[in-house]
C-alpha cells in the first residue's frame, strides 16, 4: 500500500490541529475501508 501511494501522493509538510471529531474515530473499526480514497488529497 505504501509503495504504491507514496510515489503518487503529495507529501505532508506541515503539522496541522486534528479535526475537531478526532476522538469520535479512536476506537471504529472498519475505518479504511469506509474512508480511503485512492485519490490524492490537495496537500499542504
């Protein structure tokens, strides 16, 4: 997985706040496959 994605996917240069609702996702299970997205996200 981090192969493939690492060469296609912009880097993270910059630490940020966690989202508000982070704790809500501490203990879901099935989380990537309910949320990953081969799509890369905009970056930094």
């Amino acid at each position: 997985l981090n192969t493939k994605y690492a060469d296609i996917w912009p880097n993270i240069t910059q630490n940020r706040d966690a989202p508000s609702d982070a704790d809500d996702y501490l203990n879901k299970t099935g989380k990537f496959e309910a949320h990953f997205s081969e799509k890369p996200g905009e970056g930094d």
